[in-house]
C-alpha cells in the first residue's frame, strides 16, 4: 500500500535464508577499465589543482581518495536507468557512468557549454540528464530526501500502473560524507526509506573528517552503519572503500536488495582524503604527519595496481600504457575546455522561471470566461475542488503533508468521515484518487518539500501542503537553495514545478506561531513564484494556474480568508485560469491608491467605503494576487492617476513586501507623485494572543481610515 508498508523481518530476528548469491567476478578487462576509470578521476583532480593555482579556474575540490568504491559503484548502478543523488566527491562514479573528463574540464573553467550547469555552478557539482544524475548542489544533505523522493516515484508509479519512464527494478544511489550523515534531513530520509521500503541504495563515503571535524564528534560512537542497523527492512553493509573488489561486492548485495524490491541498504565505505578537504584548506593543520601517513598507504591508486600486477590480472606495461593514455585523455580534454567561452552575460536571467511555459501568458488567462455552477462557495471549498478537477486531468499530480489524507489506515475509509487537512481543503482527496495519490507525510516539513522535489525530477506533480507557515522552516533550506534553484543552476536542465500549498497569516487570535506572514522571504527567492488570493474565486483561478505551469510555485492561504462570507463565489468551472502578475482593482478611486494583498484588501476596501460616505478621499483599491511576479502596470497606471499611493501588508512594516513595492513607484512614479509613498503594515513584533494585543499589531479598519486621511493631508 502506498502511504505506509509494515516492517518484514523485526529487529534482531534472523533474516530468511536466502540463495547465497554472490557477485559476478570481475574479468580482466573490467579490473583494467576500473584502474582507468580511477586514475583517469584522480589525474583530473591533480589537473584541477594545477589549473587552480595557475588562475585559469577558480574552485577545486577533489575526490581523491574516494575513487575506488565509487568505480565499483559504476558496475553495479545503469546509468540512464537508475538514478544518482550524488555530492562533490563522486567524480569517478560520474566517469564511470559516463560523464567525461571535458564535460568535467569544461564546468571547472565556468565554460557555457558545460552540460552540468553550463558555468552557473561550481565543478563537481555533477548534473546529466542523459545519465539520470539531477543537478547537485552544494548544501551537505539536501540530496537525501530528494534521493527518496526519487525513489517514491518509482513506488507511487508501480501502484499507479505508469510505465513511461520507470522500470521495475530501478533503484536509486545517494551518496554522502560521513559528516553530512549529521544532518536532520539524512535521519528524516532514512525514515522514510525504511518504512516505505523504497528502493534506494546510501553509499557514505566515510573519509573519517567533515572538513577538520573527525568522524567521532559527528557521529555518537564513531560509525554511522552501526547506528542505523535497527532501521526495518534496511540492509547495511561495510566495506572497505579503497578496496574496489571488496566494494564491488558490498555493492552488488546492497544493490540487490534494493531491486528486489526488499527495502533500502547503506553501503558504509572507508576511504581517505589525501588532498585535504579542497583546495582552500590544509590539513596538516589538523591532522598529524603519521595519520596522514597511515592514511596514504591505503591510497587505492597505489594499492589497487600494485595488487592487480601481483594477482596476475594485469602488466607493469598494461598500467603504464593506461597511464599513458589517461594523460593523453586528460591533455586533450584540457586543451579543450582552456577554449572554451564562458557564458555571456546577457544569459544571467535565462531560465530562472520557465522559458517556455509562461503564466503570466495569455493561455492562462480565462478570467473572462468562467462557468459557473452551484452556488456560492468559501475559498476552501473552491480550493478543494480546484484539486479535485485537476486531479482528474491530470494523472500525475500526487497530494501529500500533513493530515492531508482522510484517513491513513485505509481499512478505516468508509467508515469515518475522515479528516482532509486541518483546514479540509484535500477533504475526500484520498478517498476519490486513493492512498497512492493523496497521503500523508510525516511530521517533518523538509521531508515534504526534499520528497516533492525528487518526485517533480521522475515526472510527477506534486501539490503539496506545509499545514502552517510558521513551521515552514525546517523546510526553508529546501526551498530556497533546491526547489527555486533547480532550473537556474542547471541552465536548465533540471526543474521542480512544485506547487507549495500554505496556510498563514493572522486575525484568528492565533498568536507568534499561527499567524506569520513573511511572504517577502520568498518572493526575495528567485526562481518561486508567490501568489496570495483575497477571494475564493481568485483561490481557484490561481491554484489552476499554479498546477499548471511549469515554475514552483509558494501558494499562500490567508486562513481568516477561508471561509470569510464577503469573499465567497460560485466556482469558476474547470478551465477557470487567472494569470500571474495580473492584479484586480477592487474599487475604483481618484484621490489614493491603496497597493495590498491577502486579508488586508478587505480592511482597505471597507475603510475607502468608510471614506467615501463620509465625504472623504475617493480610494483605489488594488489586490495584487500575485507577489510574484507584481503587476507593475496595473499599480503605475494607478499611482500616476491618484498621484498618492498608500502599500498595505500585513507582515511587520519594517523589511516587509512593501519596502519592495514603494521603492519601486519611487523609482519609476516619483514624477507623479504628490506625497511620499506611505505604509501601513503590523507593528515590528510578532503577533500577541490577546485580543488587545492583536488587534493592535495588525492593520485594522481604522489604521487604513487614519492613513487616507494623512495621505491627503500631506
Ligand atoms: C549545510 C551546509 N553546511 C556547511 C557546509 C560547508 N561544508 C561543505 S563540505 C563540509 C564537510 C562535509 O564533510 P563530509 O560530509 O564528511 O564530506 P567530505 O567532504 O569529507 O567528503 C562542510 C562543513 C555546506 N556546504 N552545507
Ligand atoms: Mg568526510
């Protein structure tokens, strides 16, 4: 089943008698190519440290010392079948599945045509779409829970019958140091992983140091495999990962595992570090001459030829014509990239968004043309059945958070009514398109985000719900460094059109930590759109929107404006689309213009009503809907005819969304104005519970009716 599959083998039990398969030897031929693949990675790191000093790079860090178990990985892993989480060190993984050195050559030198991030990214932040390698980046963890993502998407898939591109026994590799294993995000992963079985292999490339911290302050007790062994269904192995047979083997019965469909495994391999941590630091500071000597009699590019000589599988005259053609291989390879151009600079805004699907377009533009039915409905119930008509459209879209399911135990359905969300905006959801599509998550809000992230990289479009946004940060290095910075960093390569459904804001009595807004935080991200409804007809036209464009969107959800009576309509129909950057004037003025959004338009609306009975200013009302992207023209158009301009959010005044909005009209209005362009926002604190403290943070009727007056009077 699809939300949650039952351990089969408890802890300590004896695991069933299984065939003792063993790996496939390696022939000759494969040890020889393995000795290439090796030396072929560490020459380029030597390469790189050349070209570093020289100034014709700019970022070096190398994998020296890691090549043997990640060239064992390359017998065990399809490339372009399977998938790869990977970090900076698997340079000989990325060669062995068929990354070249130029490829390589040409990220080092920040050459446009890099096929990992084309100059955006530092090297060894590997990325090929041929390959299935999804861009990397340079946080330590976020690929864990992307990794499982990934891999969920190969379970979700075989329940759900889909077949264009997934293959039965598929499995996914995530690679980590041991010091990242330190990260919350590797404990959620694990979690998951275990307890959906998911089919992904960990290989930690335990060096023993993060940097110049050792292995036994990251890890209580020192080994990373002996603290996870009591996850269920989780098959560890240890290896010696300058070893590459020993590898090899450790490999092949973890990767087994896992296309069996038995649950996940993590490969602990102990490898060295001899070219310190990178290029801009120095170990001997830290480590001692006789544990680096130690360390460096264990180097797998002396161990591994020397034994392959000794064993009889090749010549001193095989690894010198190998060495040979390495050098050849790497010269040619660097001769190339050197000549290579960097991008130009006209390109630095391409692909932060989507180039080709555009949702401020004209295709997302129905507004005029809705159909209604029923009768009027609140922005929840317009919400939820956005879901529903779109889940139905389109077979991809997967729904999970927390309590988003109606009821996880699904011997239960049927017999509850079942929950639906906090706010029941996914009610009847699961019931209507099963647990494969709608369930739960854990209680973790990174896990939310990484897995939708890595289901987005197989195909899926999740819609998924941080239930609060004032725990949505947990998730927020997921957001801000992943999700909005897939297409970019990956010259677009990579996305991960994500629709992040959220609850916030104030006005219920819901005190510091259900009432936070902060949407500037976001719209300060790059690469996500934001968008804010005031209405519950706007809620659905732009969930539409957001589901079906092609960029992540944050899609915020006033909870006081869920099920407000003044902001209620028929629903729109199935087609009903609203464009992004396209505000609504919700009541015409000449004298001020009020720019807002959120549970703020209704107050500003209410005190120009207010206004204009008692003989005062005529006020212009303006919903942005969208915070990002703004509708320039609709606020300029505005500002240049009332020449008075007033920006209204409900975030603290200070560094809130408005800052952005009136240094803008400054900018660019300043000749039209008659007055400095003024705010109205909540005081510089968090919200109180008292009523009496509440209502005196956040923006009321009142505040709005003072600054029209004020606006005037200037
Ligand atoms: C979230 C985060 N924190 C800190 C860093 C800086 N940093 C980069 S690599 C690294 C150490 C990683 O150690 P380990 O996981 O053992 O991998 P190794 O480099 O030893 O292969 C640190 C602290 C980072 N990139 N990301
Ligand atoms: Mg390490």
């Amino acid at each position: 089943m699809a939300t949650q599959t039952r351990p089969t083998r408890k802890r300590g039990s004896t695991p069933p008698a299984a065939a003792p398969e063993a790996a496939p030897p390696l022939s000759r031929e494969q040890l020889l190519a393995a000795y290439r693949t090796m030396l072929l990675s560490r020459r380029l790191d030597d390469k790189e440290v050349q070209l570093k000093r020289q100034n014709k790079i700019f970022f070096q860090i190398s994998g020296a010392g890691h090549e043997a178990v990640l060239t064992a990985a390359g017998f065990v892993f399809k490339p372009g079948y399977d998938w790869f989480y990977t970090y900076y060190r698997d340079r000989a993984l990325c060669l062995a599945l068929g990354v070249t050195a130029a490829d390589m050559l040409y990220e080092a030198v920040g050459a446009a045509i890099g096929p990992a991030s084309g100059g955006r990214q530092m090297p060894s932040h590997w990325g090929s779409k041929a390959l299935n390698i999804p861009s990397s980046s340079s946080p330590t963890g976020t690929q864990f829970l992307q990794g499982i993502g990934a891999a969920e998407g190969s379970l979700r898939a075989k329940l759900l019958g889909l077949t264009d591109g997934f293959h039965d026994d598929e499995v996914v590799f995530v690679s980590t140091g041991d010091g990242t294993t330190s990260q919350g995000e590797f404990w959620e992963s694990m979690n998951t992983a275990s307890n959906l079985k998911l089919p992904v292999v960990y290989v930690v490339e335990d060096n023993g140091y993060a940097i110049s911290v050792p292995v036994e302050v990251n890890t209580a007790g020192g080994s990373i495999s002996d603290l996870v062994a009591s996850f269920p269904d989780l098959h560890v192995e240890r290896v010696d990962g300058c070893d590459l047979v020993a590898s090899y083997e450790a490999l092949w019965r973890a990767v087994r595992h896992a296309r069996e469909r038995k649950g996940p495994a993590l490969v602990h391999a102990k490898v060295i570090r001899p070219y310190s941590h990178s290029l801009s630091d120095d170990e001997t500071l830290y480590r001692p001459a006789e544990e680096r000597d130690a360390e460096a009699a264990r180097d797998p590019l002396v161990t591994f030829p020397a034994w392959l000589v000794a064993e009889g599988h090749a010549t001193e005259q095989q690894i010198a014509d190998t060495a040979e053609s390495v050098d050849a291989e790497v010269l040619a390879a660097t001769d190339d990239a050197l000549e290579q151009p960097q991008p130009d600079a006209s390109t630095v805004g391409w692909a932060v968004y989507s180039p080709d699907v555009d949702p401020t377009g004209e295709q997302f533009d129905t507004e005029d043309d809705p159909q209604f039915s029923g009768g009027d409905a609140t922005m929840i119930d317009q919400i939820n059945a956005v879901l529903k008509d779109e889940m139905r459209r389109n077979d991809r879209i997967v729904v999970f958070g927390e309590d988003v399911a109606d009821v996880s135990r699904e011997e239960y359905l049927g017999k509850v009514k079942g929950k639906g969300g906090v706010f029941k905006a996914t009610h009847g959801l699961q019931t209507e398109f099963g647990s494969a599509r709608v369930y739960n998550s854990p209680l973790a809000e990174a896990n939310i985000i990484g897995r939708a992230i890595g289901l987005a990289q197989r195909g899926f479009k999740p819609v998924v719900e941080i239930q609060f946004f004032d725990y949505i940060w947990t998730a927020f290095m997921q957001l801000r460094d992943e999700l909005a910075t897939m297409r970019w960093r990956s010259n677009n390569t990579f996305a991960a059109p994500v629709v992040v459904r959220t609850t916030y804001g104030g006005y219920i009595r819901g005190a510091i930590y259900h009432s936070q807004t902060g949407a500037s935080l976001f719209t300060h991200t790059p690469g996500l759109r934001v968008v804010c409804p005031s209405s519950a007809i706007d809620a659905a036209g732009l969930l539409r929107t957001a589901i079906r464009c092609d960029d992540p969107v944050l899609f915020l959800e006033h909870k006081h404006l869920y099920r407000q009576t003044y902001n209620k309509g028929r629903y729109p129909g199935a087609n009903f689309m609203i464009p992004f950057g396209k505000a609504r004037v919700v009541r015409e003025g000449t004298d001020v213009t009020v720019v807002t959004y959120g549970a703020t338009v209704q107050r500003a609306l209410a005190a120009a009503n207010q206004a204009a009975e008692a003989g005062g200013p005529d006020v212009e009302v303006i919903d942005l809907r969208t915070l990002n992207p703004w509708d320039q023209d609709a606020v300029y158009a505005s500002v240049k005819k009332t020449s008075r301009v007033i920006v209204a959010y409900e975030d603290s005044i200070s560094w809130g969304y408005g800052a952005e909005i009136a240094a803008r009209i400054a900018d660019d209005c300043f000749a039209w104005l008659d007055a400095p362009v003024k705010r109205v926002a909540s005081t510089d604190t968090f919200v109180g519970y008292a009523p009496s403290l509440e209502d005196a943070i956040l923006p009321q009727q009142e505040t709005f009716r003072r600054a029209y007056e004020e606006i005037v009077q200037f």
